[in-house]
C-alpha cells in the first residue's frame, strides 16, 4: 500500500507541476461527478425506467433533457479552468516562525471569463467568483523547519453551472525557498557590540534625498538640485560603525547545532540593524566583512542553507 501510494504522490508531483507558470490545457484539468451529481444520476434512471416501464414518451422526453443537462455541465465546467494561467511569486528567503507570504497570480484566457473558482492551501480558502482581468490570490504560511521550504500543493476547482460535475486541478510548485533560523537572543557585548552608553564614531554613507523640514542644517541641502529647480532638498545619510565584528559558530554558547545557528540570527540581525559590518563564519560557509541589506541578506541566506 506504501509502495503504490508513494507512485501515486510523485506521478501527482510530475503530472501537476508548476515551473514559475503555466497555462492549464486538457491534461491538467480532471473532471468528476459532484456530491449532488450522483442524486441526479439517480434521478435519471429512475425518470430512465418508469418511461420504459410505462411507454411513456414525456417521461422519457424528461429524462434525455436531465441527460442533456448533465452533459452540458461538463462541458461548462471544464471550461472554467481550461485556459487558466497560474504564476507563483514568492520571496526567496522567509525565517522559522515569521509569516510567508505566497502569492499566486492567475490569470484568464484572452477574452473569456471564468466563474466561480475555488483554491484551497493548507487549510486556507479563497474564492473568485468571476475573473475577467488578472487577480492575485495570497495565502499566508509560518515555516516551523529551518532549510528548504517544500511548498505544498495548491488543489483549486470549479462546479459551475449546477455543482453536479467538478473539474479540479493541482499544482504542484517548484520555486525554491529558504527559511532561516529562529534568532536566539544572546549577551550582544560579549560579541563585540558596544554599550548603548558608549559614543560610538562612524562614517557617513549617502542614502536618499528628503524635503527641507524646520532644523536641517544648510550644510547637507542639496544645492545643485535646488538650482535644477527641483525645491529644496536634504541629503540623508546613514551612519555604519567603524568597529567591524567577526561572528563565528564556534564561539556560540549553546550546544545544539541549530540553537547555535539561532544564536548567529540573532547577532547578524543586530548587527544590521546597528549598521555594524561584519563577517560570519559557519561550518561549511565564509562570508567577507561587510554591511546593508544585501550582505544581510547573503548572511542570512547562508544559515539556511548551512548543513
């Protein structure tokens, strides 16, 4: 039974895909009798055996019409999801315990609207009861594991017009996303870190222009875009600490290894938001000195892929 349901997962996982996107055809679309279907199938064979029974024309005139209407709710089922495109845009990087948001974008065939869809994810519901133009459809998860996110599958279907057929489909994404690990407070100047206390010298980077408010010394107006006639402006700086801090996994204090990866969280995280360079050095990973938000990034990027 293990065995035959193992072949059944992955020829699910391989049929329904999802490769950044895809638009559905007849091969993704699978379509079965609805609850209220198998009452009506019913129906029909019992208006099916009292017109043969009693060779009665209207009887059976009733019968191959609820045949008829069976029929055409195939057809219009199968036509809400034929067509559909289906994009996933996530973020590459999420961490244990804070909200992963994962946005599915679909989008109809050119000129057809597709009624009353259904999507369903982990427990999660969402519906669209008529898509003309394309609409984004967002679902929420918080990772409990620290590594490579395998994002579950999305089940979405169709019963329109009577609910007496569904047609579904699955997919099955493949985009790649990691989850760093929960940060685990630590005693920040037994790492380097200086006291709140301490006045602390850095240097200056340029970041962004602002508008002129009350205070804002003439030194930093930006003069050159006052005489563009662009108003008057002040140049934003952002200040970094010359002190660079080298964070290493063997001087974390707990045993654990993903505690200790914990630990490192919580100090890069610090670091980035004190402007402190630093550089990380993990079991199997070196990251370089440096600071902002894309050596963050990379640092962070590496405890989640670190063995």
């Amino acid at each position: 039974m293990k065995i035959i349901k193992s072949y059944w997962q992955r020829w699910l996982v391989q049929r329904f895909r999802l490769v950044n996107n895809k638009r559905l055809t007849h091969r993704d679309i699978l379509i079965f009798v609805h609850r209220e279907g198998y009452l009506y199938i019913i129906l029909i064979l019992i208006t099916f055996i009292a017109g043969i029974n009693y060779a009665n024309n209207l009887i059976l005139a009733l019968c191959f019409l609820l045949i008829s209407i069976l029929v055409l709710s195939f057809y219009l089922a199968f036509k809400q999801l034929y067509g559909l495109k289906l994009q996933i845009n996530a973020q590459e990087l999420g961490q244990i315990n804070q909200p992963l948001k994962l946005n599915y974008q679909v989008s109809p065939l050119k000129n057809y609207v597709h009624l009353h869809l259904r999507f369903e994810f982990e427990q999660q519901y969402k519906k669209i009861s008529i898509l003309k133009i394309t609409e984004i459809i967002s679902f929420t998860v918080l990772p409990k594991a620290r590594g490579r996110y395998q994002i579950e599958r999305l089940y979405f279907y169709s019963v329109y017009p009577f609910a007496l057929v569904k047609a579904w489909s699955l997919a099955y994404p493949n985009t790649e996303i990691w989850i760093a690990p929960e940060a685990i407070m630590v005693n920040l100047q037994h790492y380097g870190f200086r006291s709140s206390q301490l006045s602390t010298s850095g240097i200056e980077d340029f970041s962004h222009l602002r508008e002129f408010q009350s205070g804002d010394g003439l030194n930093r107006v930006a003069w050159q875009q006052y005489a563009k006639g662009k108003g008057l402006l002040v140049k934003q700086f952002e200040q970094y600490q010359e002190q660079a801090l080298n964070f290493n996994y063997i001087d974390m204090t707990l045993s654990l290894h993903e505690q200790k990866l914990g630990q490192l969280m919580y100090l890069v995280e610090q670091a980035y938001q004190q402007h402190y360079a630093f550089s990380l050095q993990l079991p199997t990973q070196f990251l370089e000195y440096g600071h902002g938000d894309e050596h963050f990034f990379q640092a962070k990027l590496m405890l989640a892929k670190e063995p």
